[in-house]
C-alpha cells in the first residue's frame, strides 16, 4: 500500500500549538495550493488542504510559520469520521511526517502578498514587488579563473 502527500501552498491562519490531555503537542492549519491551471478568462483557483502535525513538528510549525507564508509538507492523508447534530461527517487530513520552508525568509519578508479567501468565496493574489536588497553581497570583478569554485 502506498500513501504518500505532498503539497507546498501558503498558511491560511497562524498555526496555533496546543496540547491533547496527554500533554502531547499538536497544531492544526489549512494550507492553500495553487492549481497548476487558470481557465482562460477566469483568475487562478486554489486549493484548500487540512494539516496535522504533532510532538516536534507540532512545535516547529507554531513557532517558525505564520498565515501568508509558503510551507512545504509530506505525509499521508488520513480520513475520520464523526457525528454532529445527528449528522455524520467525514473529514480528511494531511498528517505531516515533515514539514520545511518553502520560501527563504528574505522571501517571505520581499513585499510579495498572496492573499487566500476561504473556499465559497473568491481567491485572489494580489502582488506587489519591492526594490530587492542586496544585503552583504558585492560584484566580483575578474575572470572565472579568479574564482575560489
């Protein structure tokens, strides 16, 4: 059997740590992946995906992520079943084996702003670009010859 997730979309809210009556550390968060299409005259959709993740990882997420950033997450997708109301729902998750960045935190802070609305209502990503810091970096003149790789 094979069950295998992988997604990199951006956070819909904070990610907030909580911890089961066992005192084991979990967070709950939905990411939102951009369809790889755009129907023509129409704006890019979205997808809306549901993540768990727990001990360390729970840990790693609440603290280092927060809503509007690009996140990269493996694992498998888990189904549950419940009753509300007298109503049975079922409901499918990612439970994440590995979470990463998917964006440098230059990146993250560039000015670039995705802005994701909830399914039923509209998606939108509105961008904007600001002047690129070249931080600690300097050209280097010379012939590839001078350089130490």
């Amino acid at each position: 059997m094979l069950n295998v997730v992988a997604l990199m979309g951006r956070l819909v809210a904070d990610p907030e740590l909580k911890h089961t009556p066992g005192n084991v550390p979990v967070t709950s968060f939905r990411i939102a992946v951009d369809r790889s299409y755009v129907k023509q005259g129409a704006e890019r959709e979205a997808d809306f995906f549901n993540v768990v993740a727990w001990r360390d990882r729970a840990e790693f997420v609440a603290k280092y992520f927060l809503k509007g950033q690009m996140i990269a997450v493996e694992g498998s997708l888990q189904s549950r079943s419940y009753e509300k109301d007298g109503i049975k729902r079922t409901v499918y998750e990612v439970v994440a084996n590995s979470v990463h960045f998917g964006e440098s935190k230059r990146s993250a802070n560039s000015g670039v702003e995705t802005r994701y609305d909830e399914p039923g209502g509209s998606t939108s990503a509105a961008t904007s670009y600001s002047s690129v810091d070249t931080g600690d970096f300097q050209e280097i003149s010379g012939t590839d010859d001078d350089l130490p790789f």
